[in-house]
C-alpha cells in the first residue's frame, strides 16, 4: 500500500479475525499445524453456513443470501 493504512480499509476481516480467535482458539492447544488448519476450516464454514444471526433476521448467512435472491 502506499498511502498511509486506515482502521476501515480492513475491518470486515479484522472483525472475522476477532471473532475467530475468541470462540474457535483463546486458551486452545494445537499439536501440529493440520490440526490448527482443519480446525480454522471447519471454523469458517460453520461461521457462513450454520451461525445465526440477529442482524440477519436468526438465518445464517448464506440462508439470508438465498432469501434474499429469491425474492
């Protein structure tokens, strides 16, 4: 980058990072790195396809997208 870095050029996935390291790894051992990286997918797809949401109207995420395409 060669301007001077913001706080909202990359809050989408700062806030995901947040969420990420509070309920999936704070306070978590991992004996190797596959079972860190097997651990962080199963993360992110639950987090897009499973985790309610208020602010979606309680669907998960891609439940709002579909939804939302279908009307």
């Amino acid at each position: 980058m060669s301007r001077k870095g913001n706080c909202f050029d990359n809050s989408v996935m700062e806030n995901f990072f947040g969420h990420l390291k509070s309920e999936m790894y704070d306070g978590e051992y991992f004996a190797t790195v596959a079972d860190l990286t097997r651990e962080i997918n199963e993360y992110i797809d639950w987090y897009n396809n499973v985790r309610c949401q208020e602010r979606l109207q309680g669907m998960a995420p891609i439940e709002y997208r579909c939804h939302t395409l279908a009307a």
